[in-house]
C-alpha cells in the first residue's frame, strides 16, 4: 500500500533527554490517525521528527516514500500549538493563508491569481471566506486553527500534521474542527493529529498510536483503546471506567501542563 | 511659513543632513518593523556599540568608517549566535559580553590618539550636518542594498518572523533568513550611526516602528507607517535643530518618542471607545 508517513527505529532527544525511543510505524495514505499519550510522552516531538524540526539521534523518516528533504516538506501540512505563535502579529486570515504559497515560489514572488486563488479555496473549505481581511489576533482558538490549517490547504499538502488543535478550544468549535478534518481525510488528505481526547479519537478516527516515548500499540481504536494498553500508556495518570458497554477515560493530569 | 522651511536648504550642510536623515529613517523603519515584532531590540543596540570598535580602529588606520563599522557589526551578530550555541550561555547575556567587549575596545582606542576624539565623538552622539556627499552617496547605496534584499526576501522573512517553526517545517531556508536579517540589520544600523550616533540608533530602529504597530493591522501597512513616522521625526527634529540650535540626532529622536506617545494615548483611547483589546 502507499504510504504517507514511513517511521523505523526512531529515537530522538529533547533537551538531552531521550523523547522518543525506538518508534516504528506506518500510515497508510489517505488515513487519520491520533497519537495520544501523556504529557512529555513525546507525541510534539515526534511530529517534529516527521518534519526534520529536531535532530534524529537514529532511524530513517521518509515522507510519501521520499527523505525529509525540501521537496518532501512541501507535502507535509503542519499546524503548531497556540502557545508557538505570536497572534499580534499585523497579518490578516487572508496574509497568513497566503503564507502556505511561499514554499513553492521563487524571490520577488508576487502572488498570482491562482495563488490567490488557492487561499480563497482554502480559505472556503474551512469555513472562513468571509473573514479573509480580518487581523489573525481578533479571532477565537478555534478559528485560529482553521486558519492554519488553510494555510496548510494553501500549501496544497498531502498529509497533515497537527499538534494538539483542539487544546484550548470550546466544546463545539472542537467538534467542528473534528468534522473538518474527517471531510479532508474523506477528500483523499492524510490527517496525523495529537491529542488528549481519546474519546473523540475512537469515534472518528481510522487509527490510533499510544505512544509514550515508545510505541505501545497502534492500531484500530476499537482494538488498542483497551484498559491494558490505555494503563500502560498512561501509566498512572489515567483511571479508565466502565459502565455497561461504555468506557470513559479520565486523565488526572493537567492538559495545559 | 514656507519661508521658514526653504530658509535652511540654501545650506549645502542642511541638504545633505535632510536628505541623509530622510533616507536612513526610512531603511530603519523597514527593518524596524521587523526588529520590532521579532523583540530584536537589544540585539539591535548591542551591533550599534558594537559598530563603534570598528570606527574607532578604521579612523585610526585611515580605513573606510562605514566598512569597519559594518565588519565589528557583523562578527558581532555572528559571534553572538555561535557563543550562545555552543556554551550554557543565554543569547541575552552573549549579547551583553560582546557589545560591551568591542564598544570598550572603540573607547580604548580613543583613549590613545586624542587628536582624534572630538572627531569619534560625533559617531557616538551622531551629527547629521556634518555629512558630506562622500557619506550621502555611502548611506544611498547601503539604503538600496537593504531595500533590495528585503525587496526580494520579503514573503520569506515575513513567513519566518510571523511564524518561524512552520516557515522551516515547510522548508523555508529559515537559518539563511535568519543571518540574512542579522546582516541587514547591521547594514541599516551602520548607514544611521553618523545621523543619530550610536547611542541612538536604536531609538530610529524602535520607535518609528512600535509607533506604526500600534495602529497597523497588516505589516506592509506597518513598515510604510513606521517609515513615514521616521521620516517626519527627521525632517522635523533637523528644522528645530536648526531653529533651536539642539543636537540633531537627540531631536530627531524625542520627536519619534513624542509621537510615539501621542500615538499610545490616542490609539488606546479609541480602544477603550471600541471597546476591544488586543491583547
């Protein structure tokens, strides 16, 4: 099968710690897959990996079947944490989406009518067509991220790789995001998202990776959400419940920690 | 009124000091605009006194000012980048111990050739009258090299200051774009220092440009705000100079500190009418 994401024998160190250890695995093209895990168990760091952000100590990456290299990156899509942008920055919705052109254009590029012409489309297809003109600073979280994420559009990216997007966003606008990203998947997108919500996780998502510095399962979310392997994860932070058929997860760490 | 303002220009000194002032606020407020938002400030200043080293050393040498200024700037920027990588120290304090290392350098050069002083010492406090066409023609060409460049980098260099990790996952050069800036600013700071001095360039790099971010909402509005603002303060401190007999570089100065707080006061007013907030 393609493959969109190629990872073997990963390691990788933050802050001379080891983040990342010994990570294998695969996503098939056109997935969506959630990697959650505690906090510090180096999902941030992994998504850096994939995009050559922070130095290999060892193994291979391979974007669509290629090295991370310039060509490569075009194709990967990244939306960051909130907290790694300035928001008060003078730059309309419409700059910012406009910013997933540069990649692919030469010095004293101006933008063309079809690179326009793409960020509107981006722009449409996250619901913000009607905000272009407005400063990045005076939007909610949630429409900050769909911002982004059209940036990512814009860049005309075949997989995405988000970090935490629904972290410090209301309930709904979670959902929306979500929605979105399963639309984007179903129009043949890559979709590679970290995130604290596993529920959300089992119910729209294709594949889920447990990782905590290494992999502990990946697979369905039917098959590796289990107590076993949802405890091994999290080691202690997380109490898993069950009433009936139901299983409720609850993490007992702060999620902005 | 007019008369007053065409009174000055019968002076070749004044013409050659309005057009100098004119042109090195407006490469200040280009870049500014990035210093400002990139929180470049005291990198700003630390390359400006680091500049002084080399005046002092190509004064003595009867070297180029302008390109010994521009070298002691340079392996300033770089040199504060390379010790912070390398040791446990912050880029803050790498800054603090290689400004105050080649600017005591200038000092102690001076210090042995006396005849000289009075001459440096226009380089520290900055005279913009005393430019001769020689130095207009130095700081025109710098101007354009600077404008040329951002000219041709500039979706980059905006990519990467809006939101560096993203430009280079992307694969933006974002390391090139950052010694690009570096470069840049050493460039602008080297054509300002005999305007505003030393001391005070900082000042034309900063305020014009927060001025200008105070009221811009996007940033080519914000660097062609910041460049009016600048050239405004120069034209107008060099006539009340000229009026008042003040040191020019000081007026130019406090008149784009004034209007950066009649900007604050009236900007934050019509926020608080609007009832928005940035922040």
């Amino acid at each position: 099968m393609d493959r969109a994401i190629g990872i073997r024998d990963l390691d990788v160190a933050y802050d001379r710690r080891l983040a990342v250890e010994d990570v294998t695995f695969s996503v098939p093209r056109g997935a969506m897959v959630g990697i959650v895990g505690p906090n510090g168990g180096g999902k941030s760091t992994l998504l850096k990996a994939v995009l050559g952000l922070v130095p290999k100590l060892h193994g291979t990456v391979e974007i669509l079947g290629r090295p991370v290299n310039r060509k490569a990156r075009r194709l990967v899509g990244y939306v960051p944490q909130r907290e790694d942008v300035d928001w008060n920055f003078p730059v309309s919705a419409f700059d910012v989406v406009m910013m997933g052109r540069i990649p692919s254009v030469k010095l004293f590029w101006q933008p063309t009518a079809r690179d326009k012409e793409l960020a509107r489309e981006a722009l449409r297809t996250v619901g913000m067509e009607k905000f272009a003109d407005i400063p990045i600073g005076e939007f909610s979280g949630g429409q900050q991220q769909r911002i982004f994420l059209a940036r990512a559009l814009a860049q005309q990216a075949e997989v995405l790789l988000l970090d935490e997007p629904v972290s410090g966003v209301d309930a709904p606008s979670q959902h929306e995001i979500f929605d979105l990203l399963r639309s984007l998947k179903e129009a043949g997108k890559t979709v590679i998202v970290t995130t604290h919500d596993l529920s959300c996780v089992a119910e729209r998502f294709d594949l889920a990776l447990l990782l905590n510095k290494r992999v502990v399962a990946f697979g369905r979310p039917e098959e590796v959400f289990t107590s076993e392997l949802l405890n091994e994860t999290y080691q202690s932070h997380l109490m898993i419940l069950k009433l009936g058929d139901r299983t409720i997860a609850i993490e007992d760490t702060n999620h902005d920690a | 009124m007019l008369e007053h303002l065409l009174e000055p220009l019968q002076f070749g000194f004044m013409q050659r000091g309005l057009v100098a002032a004119v042109l090195v606020a407006a490469v200040c407020g280009i870049l500014g605009s990035f210093v400002v938002l990139k929180g470049l400030a005291f990198i700003g200043d630390a390359l400006a006194h680091a500049s002084f080293g080399g005046v002092a050393l190509a004064f003595v040498l009867g070297a180029n000012i302008y390109l010994g200024a521009f070298v002691f700037a340079l392996a300033t920027a770089f040199g504060i980048g390379a010790v912070s990588r390398r040791g446990r120290v912050s880029f803050d304090t790498a800054i603090g111990v290689l400004f105050s290392g080649t600017f005591a350098l200038g000092i102690l050069i001076i210090s042995r050739v006396d005849r000289y002083t009075t001459d440096l010492f226009a380089y520290l406090f900055g005279d913009v009258l005393s430019i001769t066409e020689e130095d207009l023609w130095t700081i025109a060409a710098l101007g354009l090299v600077v404008l040329a460049l951002v000219a041709a980098f500039y979706r980059q260099l905006l990519f990467a200051a809006f939101d560096p990790t993203v430009a280079a996952a992307s694969g933006i050069p974002a390391r090139f774009l950052e010694y690009l800036l570096l470069a840049l600013l050493g460039v602008t700071i080297v054509t300002a220092i005999q305007a505003v001095g030393i001391i005070m360039v900082v000042a034309l790099l900063v305020t014009p440009s927060a001025t200008a971010y105070l009221f811009a909402s996007r940033f080519h509005h914000m660097i062609l705000a910041s460049v009016a603002v600048g050239s405004f303060s120069a034209l107008l401190g060099i006539y009340l100079s000229y009026y008042l007999d003040l040191a020019s570089g000081a007026a130019i100065i406090l008149v784009a500190t004034a209007l950066f707080f009649v900007t604050l006061a009236l900007t934050g007013h019509m926020r608080k009418l609007s009832g928005i907030s940035r922040e």
